[in-house]
C-alpha cells in the first residue's frame, strides 16, 4: 500500500459542511444517485439496505416544545486516513481482496466492485455507516438503463458500495490537465456531483493541502494533528475514534458541534476549555 | 546446518504442499468475486461524446434554467444552469432526477382512447379527428358553453393557447390552478387598486417576517429562495418563522413563533396595532395612505391590542410587541404570507393583514420590499375574430373557481359540463376533497387529458393525447410572480421525444384546424414552434440564443398609494376550518416536504429514497404529533391509528415530534399516490382527500390550510 505510485502532485480532498446552511432539500443525495448509477427498489423505507451514498441524517436537540431545534446532516463517506493519516482506514485495514484502498495521492479510499466478493467485513469496520451492500440485483426498470453514466460502472448483486468523492470527475481532471501540460488541476475543475448540487452553497470541496482552497480556509486543519481543524466551529464526527475523516462539518450551534461524538457528562465543557 | 535426507524430503513435501495449496485460496477469492458478480444483466452504459444542453425546468413554477449533461447524445445527468437569473447553478432534487421522468414508468405510449375499463392505443389522426368531431357536434348543438378547460399553468404561450381555444370556441369556462399567487393579485387589486403581481425583493431586504412560508420547504421559485436563504446566513439577514409546526424554514431561521394554526392574520394585525400605537410607520408614506388609514387605526389598536390577542394566537403581549418593534425598526422589512409552499390560493384576510405590514413600513416597491409588477405582457396574440357563437360565450361568465365548478358538476342530476379538457392538472389527486373531485369527474361525458403520464386523472379521462416532458418539448416558461425580477424562460428538446407526443400546444392548434370555421381561423400557425416564435415577437431571439430573458428591468415607480379600508369593510369574513371542534378536537395541517412533490407531478424513484423512514414505512405514512399530545390520546410512536376528519379517514402511523405544537397533528403531503408506478404509488396517504373544501368569501377560492380531526387506536 505504501509503494503505491505517488510521484508527481499530491493532493488530500476533503470536503466542508456548513450545517447552518443546510436546509435538507436532498438536492446532494439525488445529484449523488444521478452521477453515480445507484439503484432503486420498490420500498427504499427500510433504510438499512437503501443504497445512498450520501445520506442526510436529521438531528435535533432533544428539547420540548417549543425549545426544539433540528438540523440535517449530510454524509458522505468520510474517506479516513485513519491514525496519523497513514491510510490506515477501518474498511481498507479489513479487506481481505484489496477491494478497498487508500489513494495516496488523492487522500481518497477507493471501492472497487469487481474485486469485491461481498463479505462486509468493511461494512462492520465503518463507524460511520457509510458502506451499502447489494443483496439484489439491481434494476433500471423501463428504459431508465439509457439514462446511466458511463464513468461509472453499475455494480452488481453481492458487493459492497460506496461514496468515492466521484473519482471519476479527478480522473478526468487530471485527463485533462495532463493534456494541457499542467501539473496541478484547479479547484473548480474537480468538484463532486453533490457540491455541485447543494442549491445553498453549503458544501464546499477541495484540496486540505492547499490553503487557497475554499474547504482549506473554512476548516483550517492543523497538519501536526492530522488535519484536526482549528476552526473551532468545525469538527469531524466520532473525532477520539482516531479515524481522521477527510469530511468536516460547520456549525455555530454548540448542540450540533456537540452531536459530533458520544461525549461522557461534564467531557464537552473539560474540552471546550482546553481547546478555548 | 546439516540436511539430512529426512530434512531434505521434510522441505520438499512442504514445498510440494505450499505450491498445491496457496494458489486455490487467492484463485478462489478470485472465483468468489467473479462468481458473486459476472451477471450478464448488470448493464454496460455505452460511452461517448460529452456535451452540455441548456433548458428549463417546468416540473414546477419556479422554471430553473438546467445543464443536461449528454455523453453521445444520451442525456445522462441534470444539474443548475450557472448564472442563470432564477437558480444560478443550484438544482432541486426532482429537477436533478428529470431523466426519471423522461422515461418514467407511467410515461404513456401514444394517444389513447378509452374502451370500457381500459384504454386502446389509436394514432393521433384519429385522435385529432375524434376530439374535433365531439366538440364540433357539441358547438352546433348549442353546447359550446358546455365545454370546459383547466390548465396547470395560468401563463405561458401553451396556457394562453388553451384559453384562445376556449375563446373562439365560445365557452367562459377557462381555469387555472390557484396558488398564493392568485390571492396576492386579490391583495394588490384590493389594497392598491392595481391589477399586478406581487413579488418580493427577498434578496435584498434585511429583515424577513415569514407567516408561515416555507421559504426552503418550495415556497414560490423554490431554488431561487433556497438561495436567498442561505445569503441570508452570509449577510446576517434575520428571518422570523411564524409556524405552528418547526418546518425545516423554522429550523433554519433566526427565531421561531409558533403561533396557533390559523391566527397568522390575527399576530399580523396585533403587530399593526403595536406599530399604530408606538408610531413606528413610515410617515413619509403617510401620504399615500388615503383611504381607511384612520378607520384601520382604530380598528387595530380598539380591536387587536396584544394583549386581546395572546390568548388567541399563543404569542405572548410582551413578543407581540417586540416582533413588532424589531419588524418596523428594520432596514428593509418585509413580510411574506402564503403557508409552505404556497400551492394553494390563501385566506384573503390573512395576506391582506401580512400585506397592512409592508404598507406601514412603507416598502412598497422599494429596494428589499414588494413590488408591484405589472403582469407579463411579452405574448403578442393575433387579434381574434369572434363568430356569433364564440360571441355569445365571451359574455358569460365563468364559475368564481373550479371548485366552485366542480361542485356545480356534482351537485345537479345533469353534468353542465359536458366535454373538459385538462392540461398539466391532475384534479383527481390535487384538489382538496379528492373524492368528491373524482366522482364530479365520472359525471363529465368526455374528458381530454394532455398529460404525459397515466397519473390519476388521465386514468379517468375518455382520451389521453400526452404531452412530451419537458425535457423533449418546446415551452416559454415565465418565472413565478412572487419573484421580484420577471425572467422567462425557454424550455427546448434536449432529446427527442421518447414517446409518441405532442406538444399540447401542437395538439390544441391541430384540434382547432380540425373544427369548422369560427374556430380554427383564429389559429394560423402550422405548429406549435412557428406559433412560439411569432408570438414572442422581439423576446424570441434572446430567448433562443441564451435560454432565458429578464423582462422586468424598468424602475418601479416610488409612490403607491394604500388603502387599509378592507379589514373594517370584510370585518369578520374567513374561510373556516370544516368539523366541530367538541367532536374533532385536534387539527390536521399538512405539511411541505420539498423532497416529496405534492403537485400534478408525481415524484420520482429517487425522491422517494430520500424521504425518511419517519414519513413512510412500507406502504405506510406517519402523521407527527407531539409526545405530550401522544399521552394525552394514549399511543406512542409507531402505533397504527386511525385519522378522521370531516371529508374521510385514513389509517396511518405515529411520529413522535417535539416541534409540533401540542393539539396538532402534522402530515406530509404528496404521498398517496394511485397510479401504477410501483416504485412511487401506493405509499402513505393523500392528505388532500382528508381536507374538506373551504371557501375564502372574499375570494370564491378554496383556501383550505387544515381541518380539525381526530386520532383513535385501531
């Protein structure tokens, strides 16, 4: 995994959620669903076997009326660099067919259906739920087949599936500007299918390395701590797992900040004043 | 080491073994992979050529500009036009699922004609022919007032083809769907005199008081305002949600008043008397106020003081004032009304309270205020020649609503409605009281449908002529009125039609070269596109060469004068929420989710996956109320239950939710669905066929926003 070809630029692709302005609208997981082939079955309320790559979640602070807030958070795969960034990811760490690995290059944990022979081990590895299995086969049914992306292959009955920052947009990107006898690509031009969609402007993405990246500025990571944000309304979920997911989100509430991880009574403030 | 020949035969065998062995483990896992997946079925999308095509969405009134991504000509993926003056490359999701419908499982073949119980594909000559010859034989019998029309649209070049048709045709009988829109163009003829729309600087005010609009939940242009909340976050913009529900708009304002469903007009007025009383209205406007301002004066202050009115709405005095207060000390106030999405007409008392708020501030057709907008004139129609019988029809009247029509069709022996043609409605699932609608619509001989899926009314229609969506068909669509900015835009192919369609406007034009003279004189265009382009007139070139025009650059005029004299003439006359309050003791208020679609539109596969499993389960939906409420009546979450209202009953499941206030019972609409579409219909409940009908006196529209119900175990 560590020979892994790293010559030439190097990036980390991290994504920035403001949760404040995230209204919920599903316009991410709908543009996720279109850009990446995912499938649909007669009842998608059992939401364990619902395949979405991006999820929102909907939060609320758990008081009465009408002190009740809510707040939706999206998920996509967190794309870990697990302890120290090393590319130690729970799934990737769990593989036994070398179906999931660590991009290097990229920061990016791949999933690849045609190695996959559907024994989950990565789906129990995930804390974050972010990996769907095929128990079905999955169908287009009328002529919806003509509608499917080329860039991305249908997977098939029994392997596992995830969100993959559409690598196939870098891939082209970096076509591209390969092309063009450029070594970096440009922010705008490798952008996800659901940044792109967020009609709120509440995703941002890009390169963690790069500080004029807009998801650089929002989330300032701190490379001595593995990208461990300094801004102190951003945070990553289940932070101490030690997972170092390349997604943060943003939000002025301290409820939601909160929401972040299982914290013990009175761990929230010990730790607010240590960082304050 | 010494190797002896025990040694030597030792590594050997293992080596032996080792080489036997290994390679079947990493072969199988290999096997297992390839068995687990190599399914002939699993498709291979064909590759290509990748280009972009612009059009715009008309799934709903707010006409997003759309980049539809091709890779060798096949549309594969929708997303925002950028720099597009509604959206500006943002999308919604059933926007973004567009291919969906494209091919659509309920997508109709070719026209069909209904034979008994079903229906039997005919070609659209014989189509063409047979409309024409029942509506021919209808005008010569003296029937041509028999006839009647309803549109989705109201505006557009298609609706305007559909009323011309009606016109020359010599029926008053043209409707369009009402939204919030209808009721604001009430509130601008009543208050200022004028025959406008109403739109609303949203992008520039800095203090939003909201009653009850879903600003994210798809009020007016929905990404447009999706938008404008989220700049909002960015310049420190405040909203105020008024709402008995905490609706994701709620969630994300600044503060949140849950008033009791219904008072909205009764808060907005109490805020008036405040602003009366403490003198806070613009008094340079003071001018402009001529009639009624005294009269509304004491009105308020005698009759709404927030201390009468506490009670009433479940707003404390204190925060009545300080709403108030906060609202007129603002920048640029402005006050919205028009519930969730605003798909239905509202109460007229309620918009005209909302809009008494705006006038004190004096932000009528001021930067971040309302604007008056004269309606768009851009269509320039030929001058129409009237016969005798088209005469005799322009001088009825039409009914004050389709409900009012549709009871009217149900309530005497013989239909007055004879033939009716429908175009992007689905009555049979949208209006309120959908059982009654249904059964009116079994009254009427001969029903046209236009549309371009079998949804639940063209299951009831005698002959379909389906229409191409919008993503294979030629459209002007002008943006939604309560935008301040007027922007039309062009829908265009972006694929061939999938389907044997017709643009309805086609379809309407050969229908009327069909018919006898009187008729199809007043339509010269060979087709449809020829029609569009001529009628366009100077709009058509920026039109077609960059998708959209904006047409409402001009200045508005500063001084408007405002007349508060409505609330002391319509003192007391409100449409009212249907039960008794002792034998229905909770109210039901639907909800909007902008994931589900609760329009003529039926909402896709991939919407469907994104709705919680909160709101559907199987085939069932959940209606939330709140814990306290729940142990009250004595169920918890997930109990089956049973809904009653005045118009019908329904079984559904509990969600429990602290931000619905106790006593109310909140039900997402646009579920329910009956069509054959497996993958949409038959989860969860209508909520329209639990809502009785409600009449706004002042308007004649139905203005229906809840009814009082109640909940039993089952």
């Amino acid at each position: 995994m560590s020979k892994q070809n790293t010559h030439g630029k190097t990036y980390k692709f991290g994504m920035a959620i403001d949760l404040d302005k995230c209204t919920g609208c599903g316009s991410c997981m709908v543009a996720c669903m279109s850009e990446n082939n995912v499938p649909f079955k007669k009842d998608e309320s059992d939401k364990k076997d619902s395949i979405t790559w991006m999820r929102v979640y909907k939060l609320t602070n758990g008081k009465s009326f009408p002190e009740t807030e809510i707040c939706y958070l999206p998920r996509p795969c967190m794309q870990c660099g697990g302890k120290g960034d090393q590319g130690h990811s729970p799934c990737v760490s769990v593989c036994p067919a070398v179906a999931t690995d660590y991009g290097h290059d990229t920061g990016i944990v791949s999933q690849i259906p045609v190695r996959c022979f559907g024994c989950r081990y990565c789906m129990a590895a995930c804390p974050y739920h972010a990996r769907y299995f095929n128990w079905w086969d999955p169908k287009w049914p009328g002529e919806m087949e003509k509608y499917l992306n080329p860039d991305v292959s249908p997977r098939m009955r029994g392997v596992v599936e995830k969100c993959s920052f559409c690598y196939h947009r870098y891939q082209a990107a970096r076509d591209k500007a390969y092309y063009e006898h450029r070594e970096e690509i440009q922010e705008q031009e490798y952008q996800t299918a659901c940044t792109q969609a967020c009609p709120a402007g509440a995703i941002a993405f890009g390169d963690l390395h790069n500080p004029s990246h807009k998801v650089h500025q929002l989330v300032k990571p701190d490379p001595h701590h593995s990208g461990k944000p300094r801004n102190p309304k951003a945070f990553r979920l289940l932070e101490r797992l030690g997972t170092n997911p390349k997604v943060y989100y943003i939000s002025e509430k301290e409820w939601v900040r909160k929401a972040g991880d299982n914290y013990l009574e009175g761990e929230w403030k010990k730790m607010n004043k240590k960082h304050g | 080491m010494k190797v002896d020949r025990r040694c030597f035969l030792g590594l050997g065998l293992g080596a032996v073994a080792g080489a036997v062995v290994s390679p079947p483990g990493m072969k199988l896992t290999d096997d297992l992979a390839i068995w687990t997946q190599n399914w002939p079925w699993t498709p291979v999308p064909k590759d290509g050529k990748v280009t972009y095509e612009q059009t715009t969405c008309s799934l709903c009134k707010g006409n997003c500009g759309l980049s539809v991504r091709k890779v060798g000509g096949r549309p594969v993926h929708i997303s925002g036009q950028e720099g597009h003056p509604v959206n500006n490359g943002g999308a919604c999701l059933h926007g973004i699922s567009g291919l969906q419908y494209l091919y659509g499982l309920t997508r109709i073949n070719a026209p069909l004609k209904k034979n008994g119980e079903t229906f039997e594909e005919i070609s659209w000559k014989e189509a063409v022919s047979h409309v024409a010859d029942k509506l021919n034989a209808m005008r010569e019998n003296g029937k041509a007032e028999k006839i009647a029309c309803i549109t989705g649209k109201e505006r557009g070049s298609i609706p305007e083809l559909f009323k011309r048709f009606m016109k020359a045709y010599g029926s008053p009988h043209y409707y369009s769907m009402p939204d919030m829109n209808t009721t604001w163009r009430t509130v601008a003829e009543k208050m200022h005199g004028e025959n406008a729309d109403i739109g609303f600087d949203l992008e520039n005010a800095t203090h939003i008081l909201s009653f009850g609009s879903g600003l994210v939940e798809g009020w007016g242009s929905p990404v447009h305002n999706f938008r404008v909340n989220a700049q909002r976050k960015d310049k420190g913009v405040k909203l105020v949600q008024v709402e008995p529900r905490l609706s994701n708009t709620a969630a994300s304002a600044d503060r949140w008043i849950p008033a009791i469903a219904g008072s909205e007009a009764d808060l907005a007025l109490s805020m008036c008397s405040v602003i009366m009383k403490e003198k806070l209205y613009d008094s340079s406007y003071l001018v402009s106020y001529d009639t009624g301002f005294s009269a509304f004066s004491g009105l308020v202050t005698t009759g709404y003081a927030p201390e009468k009115m506490e009670s009433k709405t479940g707003v404390a005095a204190s925060e009545i004032k300080t709403l108030a207060r906060e609202f007129a000390g603002a920048g640029r106030p402005l006050a919205i009304a028009g519930k969730g999405r605003g798909d239905t007409a509202g109460d007229l008392t309620e918009f005209a309270a909302v809009h008494a708020l705006n006038c004190l501030v004096g932000n009528i057709n001021a930067k971040g205020g309302v604007r008056l907008n004269a309606s768009p004139d851009y269509l320039k129609f030929p001058e129409m020649k009237l016969d005798a019988v088209a005469e005799k029809g322009a001088e009825k009247a039409p009914e004050k609503s389709i409900d009012a029509l549709m009871r009217k069709i149900s309530g005497t022996g013989q239909s007055p409605v004879q033939a009716l043609l429908m175009q992007d409605a689905n009555i049979a699932y949208t209006m309120h009281d959908t059982d009654r609608v249904k059964q009116a619509l079994k009254k009427v001989p001969f029903k046209i449908s236009f549309s371009s899926f079998m949804d639940e009314t063209a299951k009831l229609a005698d002959i379909i002529l389906p229409s191409p969506t919008f993503l294979e068909r030629y459209e002007d669509l002008p943006s939604d009125a309560s935008m301040s900015r007027q922007v039309v835009g062009l829908a265009v192919p972006v694929q061939k039609p999938v389907k044997n369609s017709m643009n309805p406007g086609d379809a309407v034009i050969r229908i009327a070269k069909a018919m006898k003279s009187g008729v199809s004189e007043n339509f010269p265009w060979k087709k449809y596109e020829d029609c569009l382009e001529s009628v366009t007139g100077k709009l058509w070139d920026p039109l077609s060469d960059k998708g959209y025009a904006v047409i409402s650059e001009k200045k508005p005029r500063k001084t408007v004068s405002a007349d508060l004299s409505f609330f002391s003439v319509n003192k007391g006359k409100r449409p009212e929420a249907a039960g008794d309050r002792t034998e229905y003791p909770m109210m039901l208020v639907p909800y909007d989710n902008m994931r589900i679609t609760s329009s003529e539109v039926t909402v896709s596969p991939f919407a469907v996956k994104t709705v919680s499993d909160e709101e559907i389960k199987g085939k069932e939906s959940f209606v939330q109320v709140n814990p306290e409420t729940a142990r009250k009546i004595g169920v918890s979450r997930g109990d089956k239950v049973k809904i009653t209202t005045p118009a019908g009953s329904a079984a559904v499941r509990i969600d429990l939710f602290e931000g619905v206030m106790p006593g109310l019972i909140g039900m997402p609409k646009g579920l329910g669905h009956t069509t054959d579409n497996p993958y949409v219909a038959g989860k969860g409940v209508n909520t329209n066929q639990l809502i009785s009908v409600s009449i706004d006196p002042n308007t004649g529209q139905d203005a229906a926003f809840g009814i009082n119900a109640k909940i039993s175990r089952v």
